[in-house]
C-alpha cells in the first residue's frame, strides 16, 4: 500500500509489515470484576529507577506504564491502538496528528494537554537515556491548542508509534527530575503510593481513571510490586497467598505451582533471546568464528528443556510473524559441531580458544551454563560472569566487558529500536559493525511504504545470518504463576504486568 492524500495512520499487523489506515478509538469488551482492595506481584529482581526515560526492563516498564499514559499502546495482536490520544494519524509518516481524548488528568488535577507530548518529548532529548538519540528525528510539536497537536519529524519516521509507546509518556507541567523518582505523577489507573528500596513499590487506584481507556481500570485499590529475585521464593509466595501474580518462573517449578493452588502459564511474548557477540575483539572480529559459535550450540534441544516446549531455533532476531521483517523462508543454523570445528580451524583457531560470557542476573546463568557447554566441546573455553543488572545494562557498549552476553529483548513488534541502538554501527548499544547492515536499517528507518520496509528488514535477516552479531537462539516466553481469584489475567504481548481490566480475558 502506498501513501495518498488520504489521511492514515501506522499500525503494526500481524503479518511482518505494517498498514497504514484510519486509528480510531475503540475498546474491547472487557470482563467485569469486583474491585479487590490489595493485589501483589511478585517482581523477579528490584526496580529503582522510575524516569520512564530511564526504564529498559519490563519490571520497570509494569510500574511506569500502570503510572502513565502514552499517546498510543500496543494492543493484544501488536497493532498499535489509540491510548491518551483519541486519534493519531498520518500521511506521509513524517508529520503525525494527534488528537488527545477531552476531560483527561494527571493524578494532581491537572488537565491533559499537548503540552505534555512537548515534555515528554523535550525530557527524552535532554536525559542521557539509552534511547534518546531515537527520538531526535522529532524536530518539534506543534501545539494547535489544548487537544490538537503534531509531531513533526525531519525524515519520515514510520516506526515512530512504537518508539512512543514505549517510552514517551506523558509528563504533567511541574515534573522534575526528582519528582519523577520519589513522587511521580502520570494519568494511568494507578497513582503513586511510596517505594521501599530494595523491597517494593506501592501503587493506588486512580480514582478518575474511568474514561474508556483500552488498558481498562484498576483492578485494586492497592497495588503492591515487590521485588523477590529467588524464583523459589516468588512460588512460595503464590502458595501461601502472598502474591497473587508472580513471574519469570522456570519451567521445572510449575508443578510447585500448580501444587499450590496457582494457574501455570505461558505466554509467547514477542521477545527473542540471544548472545550477543562484540565483534570489535579477537576473535569475534571474524565471521567464520561467529558462524561456528552459531552451530556449535544445541538451540533447539536447549530452548525445549529450559525455555518451552513450543520454543524454536530462530534464524535472526525477528521472533515471529508479528515481528516486522519475520522470513519464514530464512532457516536457522543447524546444530552442527564437526562443522563448527572445521570453520574454527578455517579462522586460525583449531585448538579454540577462552573467552568470557555475561549474563545479568543469577536465573540466567543456566541458560549461559547450557550455551557453554556445547561452546566448550568444539574447543572454547567459556569463563560465566554474573553481572549485577544496572552494571549489565551500562555495559553494552564498553570496550572491555565480556564479549559475550546472553540477552533477551522485548517486545520486538517494530525492530527498529533494536537494530539501531544494538546492530548499527553508531548505535548506542552496539559493538557491531557493517556498512551494508547500516545502510539496509538506515533505510528502513526512513522508509514509509510499509512493504519496502518490511523487505529491507528481511534483507537485515539474511545480511545478520551471513554476518552474525550474535548467536541466534529461540523465541523467548514468559511464564506467570496466577492465583485462582486472578484467574481472568491473561499475559500482555509486550511482557508488561498491568493489573487492570484490560488484562482480564472474555
């Protein structure tokens, strides 16, 4: 589909591309619920930094997004819907209009204006966040009056949506820095209730969040986030009433789940794992050692024992069909060590070598473990390292961290965000560097027919696969242990754990 002098809009379909057509409000029938007073979500590690600017977990994410509103959301399918704007449209995807829904509050009592895409935007640009250089490509916001505004940006930007959903929320007239840490005040279902360090985060109901909103209303009067990082513990919680949702189990403890009364399940979030190779070191700067990693390593049996039954060997980093640039004709590496050696041997290496491999929280390393194992019987020595989260996030890019790290990344529904931070060579995430790969995300990028973005992304995946930055493993899932009185709940596509009515299934 081209672009005409009709006004569209972009959202995200279920096939790998994106169609541009008229985004209208418009929300689901929703199961209606008694209110509780107090439901509890067990967190698999601690959430200390809540400048949504600052958010790159989905633990963060969960508490920023009951707390906020962006101006669009991700909806079940991945399509991109109407959030606080009532419309958001487009005809060339360099200028985006925006509508926002009347009668909208922050949590103080201020109205909602487009003010507030202003600041949002500006806070973003100013902070020193891992993806702000993404939002540069907005020049300014014209705000027409208080409910009309554009977005205006100096290239086409069709990804924009996505980027925006994620982490443009909007912000009310008298934030500051630490007000966005100690007392934040959005216009989600949930308003602030205070932060226990290393403990958890207490959110209340917004009382005034009853507009029709897709995410729905608060389901409790008090919602409590706490941070339980032993897997174990989070099932012994749910057993004993404790928690009412508990996440990131493994998949050996669900009959401990399931013995105590919980529901198991697991959700096909559109994430993709992998270990990321930096290619700005000996002897990953060759392509022939990065293809023999990529075979040396068992996915498939791997993904089924640790991950899920239903997990494949992936062949880039695009998940599944919902993913723009999915390549069903792509195929993956096969697990092949004899051919893994021979290349070895073909780049100067056939005795091996040792290298060092990150993981950023204790529940990874098995995976790591599993990895190394098969790394270690082609002949490379693989020394785990256990990195604390924020050290393992900062270290993305430096020079002198493990050159291996095993990474999962979510949601995955445009890539755009991920190929330019991670792949392109100026990202700010990167240690990866191809000139095509560059040129072929660069032009995906600006491109706003949504077809010939979905091929330039495909030719990314077969570009990665002849030139890999990682090895490629499966798409990830999340598994939830929920109690019976939640049983509605159903899983979010982007992993995000909202306790509102728009998490409830029919």
């Amino acid at each position: 589909m081209r672009f005409d002098r009709r006004e569209l809009v972009l959202s995200t379909v279920a096939g790998g591309t994106a169609a541009f057509g008229l985004m209208t409000s418009r929300v689901a029938g929703q199961t209606p619920v008694p209110a509780r007073r107090r439901i509890v979500v067990d967190l698999d590690g601690e959430v200390s930094v809540f400048d949504p600017a600052q958010t790159y977990t989905t633990r963060g994410w969960s508490i920023v997004h009951s707390i906020y509103d962006a101006l669009v959301d991700f909806g079940p399918d991945g399509t991109v819907i109407p959030l606080a704007a009532e419309s958001f449209t487009t005809e060339d995807a360099v200028t985006f209009d925006v509508t926002l829904r009347p009668g909208m509050t922050f949590h103080d009592g201020s109205p909602v204006t487009t003010a507030a895409i202003t600041r949002s935007i500006d806070h973003m640009k100013a902070s020193d966040s891992q993806v702000a250089d993404t939002i540069s490509v907005v020049d300014h916001v014209e705000e027409i009056d208080e409910l009309h505004a554009r977005i205006v940006c100096s290239e086409p930007a069709a990804w924009l949506p996505s980027q925006l959903a994620v982490w443009q929320v909007l912000l009310p007239e008298d934030f500051t820095l630490e007000s966005l840490e100690t007392n934040p005040i959005g216009s989600g279902p949930y308003r602030w209730g205070g932060h226990e360090p290393g403990t958890q985060v207490t959110l209340l109901r917004n009382e005034g969040y009853t507009w029709g909103s897709p995410k729905g209303e608060a389901l409790a009067d008090e919602l409590v986030y706490r941070f339980v990082p032993e897997s174990s513990t989070r099932v012994a919680d749910l057993s004993t009433g404790q928690a009412d949702i508990i996440v990131r189990i493994p998949q050996e403890q669900e009959a401990g789940v399931v013995g105590g009364g919980g529901r198991f399940v697991v959700a096909e979030t559109l994430a993709t794992a992998f270990v990321r190779i930096a290619t700005d070191v000996e002897p990953f700067d060759d392509p022939l050692v990065r293809r023999a990693l990529n075979h040396a390593v068992d996915v498939e049996t791997i993904a089924r024992a640790l991950e899920s039954e239903s997990s494949k060997r992936l062949a880039s980093f695009y998940p599944d069909p919902r993913a723009m640039g999915y390549d069903p004709e792509l195929e993956p590496f096969t697990y092949d060590p004899e051919l893994a050696r021979q290349l070895l041997a073909e780049a100067g290496h056939p005795d091996g070598f040792s290298t060092t491999f990150e993981v950023s929280q204790p529940a990874t390393a098995i995976y790591a473990e599993a990895i190394a194992a098969d790394l270690e019987a082609v002949g490379i020595d693989v020394e785990i390292v256990v990195a604390e989260p924020g050290s393992f996030n900062a270290g993305w890019p430096d020079p002198a961290a493990p050159p291996l790290r095993y990474a999962s990344w979510r949601p995955m529904y445009d890539p755009n965000t991920f190929l330019s931070l991670v792949i392109d060579s100026d990202g700010f995430l990167s240690r990866y560097s191809n000139p095509e790969a560059d040129r072929l995300i660069r032009a995906a990028a600006a491109e706003s027919d949504p077809e010939a973005r979905a091929d330039l992304y495909r030719q990314v995946g077969r570009l990665l696969k002849e030139d890999p930055p990682a090895i490629f493993l499966w798409n990830a899932v999340t598994r939830y242990g929920v109690s019976e009185a939640l049983a509605a709940w159903q899983p979010r596509g982007d992993d995000y754990v909202l306790l509102t009515e728009g998490q409830l299934g029919s």
